[in-house]
C-alpha cells in the first residue's frame, strides 16, 4: 500500500517528539476503512480493524490520527452521537493507494444515514471477517467509473443501493443489495429503484432497513405500479428492531412473512461450513458497536 508524503511526515514528527511510534499499518487501515465507510464510531474502528490489541489502544491511534488532522469527529445533534470521519489530508495521505476514481472525495453528506448503513450492511462481518465476505460500499460505487466496478457487480450506475455484499457458499455466489430507507420518499423514486432491480438480474436480494412504516408501504405501493411479483426478493427490517436487537431482528418479505431473524438469513445465505461461525453470538449482535457513541474506549493500563 503506498505511503505518501502526509504519512511519511506523520512518521517524522512523531520520532522528533520522541513518541517512538511509528505510523502504523494499523493506522493506514483506519484511513482506508474510514474512506471506504465514510464514518465510524471508535467501537467500529476497534472491532473491524483494532483487534486483537485493546479498545483503548484503537482510541489512542484514532485520537493521535486527529492530532495530526488526518481525521476529525462529526456530531448529529439530533441523534446524539459522534463518528469518525477523514479531512482533506487524510484523504489526501491515501489517495495515491485508491487507484484511478471518476470522482474525488471521501465525506458522509448524511451522518445518521450513513450510521445506519454500515450498521446493516458491514454489521456483523466486522466481527465475522470470512473470507466469502466481499463488500462494495456507496462510497465505491460513486467515485469509481463501471469500468473499474469487480466483475460480480451491475455495470450500471443507474441506481446506487447503499451498498452490495457478495457471498461465497458452498452452493452458489449469492449478491445482496442494501437500502437504508430512514424516510419515506416519492413514489415514483420508488418506481425507478424497482425497475433497476427488475433489470439487474444478478441480484439475490435487496434488504431494506426502514426508518418509518410509510418507506414500506411506498415500497409496495410502486411494486404494484411496476407490476413486480418477486418473492423473497425484498426483504423488510425495522430500523428500531435493529438498533436494539441487531441480527437477532426479524426480517419479512414482500408479503411481510416472518422469514426469520437476520442472522439466521446470513447463516442460511454462508451454509454449514461458515453458518456456524455466524451463529456463534446467539442472543447477542455485535451490531451495537455501529451504534455506540462513546469516543473513548477502555481505559490505559495502569
């Protein structure tokens, strides 16, 4: 991964300050991810790139990564929380690693949007880092041209879910599709989200977390606007059964059948040889993490 000139004088300051730390591959990790995901909270930092050194060391990278302004925090007052986020030099420090991009840039235009979606589409896999497990987050999709899109992906940016995530099982290459929906929007923006799915054929499933009861009944509405008979295509999660129950909350279909908890969907989807790993944290979700609004983890060693 190359290192520009942001980081190598990173690396020079520290020595000059007799730190004697090094900038870390750890810490060009928490620029990656945080380009990637557009924001995290220091609990998602930990979990999906601190391990298996302490919570409060993953504080301590993210608070000496602020101190040399490659990140900042942003707050949703409204929301009560705060997220990691990269500046300007903390994309520019990795922009030379990204590759060619049909467009610059790195922000969250919508902080608690983008909370959520990391909380549904990374979710547990933070935890649960298969090696079946792909991600391609909105982020991807916007700065890169089709061109450069992987191969298992719609060459079409017609419409861009909030992300795709490819499993590998044992019996076929599944494709999931993400759709944050916290508000209700026109019907007709429904219609033309549809009419993307109907076309884009290697498409498993779309999971739509929705933020108010209205989003799904817009939903089905165009469904029938646009004549669509799926079943178990589109798949239903209520936002605040996430947020508290993580993937132990029930999912539901275009009927709204109970088609079982999320997590038991994700064991299904890995089959026997990663289901179990899956449903390892039966009755609890590191989910919670995506949602955790403490910017210190842990406490130093005494």
């Amino acid at each position: 991964m190359q290192v520009n000139q942001d980081l190598l004088s990173l690396t020079r300051n520290l020595g000059r300050k007799g730190c004697g730390r090094l900038f870390t591959d750890r810490d060009s990790k928490i620029l990656h991810f945080l380009w990637k995901w557009k924001l995290a909270s220091t609990a998602t930092v930990h979990e999906a790139v601190g391990r298996p050194l302490t919570p409060y060391s993953t504080y301590k990278a993210l608070e000496r990564l602020a101190r040399y302004k490659f990140i900042t925090t942003a707050e949703a007052v409204e929301q009560n929380f705060k997220a990691w986020i990269l500046t300007d030099r903390g994309f520019s420090a990795i922009r030379p690693s990204l590759g060619e991009l049909c467009e610059e840039g790195f922000g969250s235009e919508h902080l608690w949007h983008d909370r959520n979606v990391i909380a549904l589409q990374l979710g547990e896999w933070a935890t649960h880092q298969l090696p079946i497990v792909t991600h391609f987050t909105e982020q991807e999709m916007r700065r890169r041209s089709v061109e450069n899109y992987p191969d298992w992906l719609p060459a079409s940016k017609l419409h861009r879910p909030d992300g795709y995530t490819r499993i590998r099982s044992e019996s076929k290459n599944w494709l999931l599709a993400f759709e944050a929906e916290i508000w209700p929007k026109a019907l007709a923006t429904y219609e033309s989200t549809l009419r993307f799915y109907q076309m884009m054929k290697q498409i498993d499933r779309v999971y739509w977390l929705i933020g108010d009861p209205l989003v799904k009944v817009q939903i089905l509405r165009a469904r029938t606007c646009v004549r669509e008979n799926t079943q178990n295509f589109h798949f239903f999660i209520d936002m605040e059964d996430y947020i508290s129950a993580g993937w132990n909350a029930p999912v539901t279909n275009e009927c709204s059948d109970n088609v079982g908890t999320f997590r038991e969907n994700m064991q299904a989807i890995c089959g026997d040889t990663y289901g179990k790993h899956v449903g390892q944290t039966w009755g609890q979700s590191s989910v919670t993490v995506h949602y955790d609004t403490r910017k210190v983890l842990g406490k130093k060693r005494t």
